[in-house]
C-alpha cells in the first residue's frame, strides 16, 4: 500500500481525518483556513484530486462542504 503526501505540511498545521477505515485513510492539512496539504493511504486518486486545491490555497470549509 502507498502512502502519499501533497503539500508543505507543518507541525503545527490543524488536520482533519476524512476518512479512515482501519486500512485506508485520507486527512487533509489546514493553516490560517486554507488547505496547505493531504495525506492518504491506498487512496491516491483521492490525494491528486487535491493538488490543484493545495496549489490554489483553497478555503478548508469549501473541503469539508458535504456534498449533495
């Protein structure tokens, strides 16, 4: 299983665990509200879909929006 990480990810950023089944997580990494970076493991599909996000320092709450 890979793990891969996206992002300048620092200690004292918040992290938010989006997903996590024992076996595969995701979690992505927030400063100042913006997204500075995403963690997942077996999910890398998941983890590139948010490199764009990352590079655009999109807001958290626009991450975390349920989605219809």
């Amino acid at each position: 299983m890979k793990i891969q990480a996206l992002g300048a990810i620092r200690a004292d950023d918040t992290v938010h665990v989006v997903r996590d089944d024992g076996r595969k997580f995701l979690a992505y990494y927030e400063r100042d509200g913006r997204l500075t970076g995403v963690v997942g493991a077996g999910l890398p599909g998941q983890v590139m879909k948010m490199r764009g996000k990352i590079a655009a320092g999109a807001p958290i709450t626009e991450i975390l929006a349920p989605t219809s």
